[in-house]
C-alpha cells in the first residue's frame, strides 16, 4: 500500500471539485421539475468522496473510494442529469487512470 504524493492528492481533490462544479452549473442552467433530484444525489455522492478523501493518502483505498462512487453515480444512464454525471463520471475514471498509471512497481 503506497501512499499518493501531496500533489497527486491534490489533483484528486480538485478533480472531484471539478466535476461537482460541472454538475451544479448543469442543474442550474436546465428548467427542472421541483421534485427533480437526481442532481442534488449526483452532487452528493460527489461531495461525499470528495470529503471522504481529504484525509486519505492511500492509493488503493483512494482508487477504491473513486469507483465507488463512479458506480453510485451511474445509475442515472438516462434523464436530465445524464449528460453531467457522464462527464463526472469520465473524470473519476481519468483520474483512476491516472493513479494506476503511477502506482509504483511492487
């Protein structure tokens, strides 16, 4: 188990700061019904590993943490907040990519 750099663990947070961005600015700018939720979870789940891994230094648990919430987030497939949550979901897994890439040789 290898922990990530500070300037890696820093580019995750900010990646997943990204993304909620993204999905909030998306909510914002579309007409939704007022019991429309999917993008309040969307953002939810988002914030939830993004808190979830500020203390967090290991790589697998934090790669594991990224899935986690890339699976969360793809039940919505179809529906206003589709568009969105495939780009947060495309970031995690870029950023999944990225971790993976640099996991050092055992």
């Amino acid at each position: 188990m290898s922990d990530v750099t500070h300037e890696t663990h820093r580019r995750i947070l900010h990646n997943l700061e990204g993304a909620k961005r993204a999905v909030l600015t998306a909510r914002n700018w579309r007409n939704i019904p007022t019991r429309y939720q999917n993008f309040e979870l969307a953002i939810s789940i988002l914030s939830g590993c993004r808190v979830s891994l500020e203390r967090m230094r290991d790589r697998e648990q934090i790669t594991n943490m990224l899935r986690d919430a890339s699976d969360r987030l793809g039940i919505w497939q179809v529906g206003r907040a589709e568009t969105a949550v495939r780009s947060a979901r495309l970031a995690i897994k870029e950023t999944i990519a990225d971790l993976e890439a640099k996991k050092p040789a055992v």
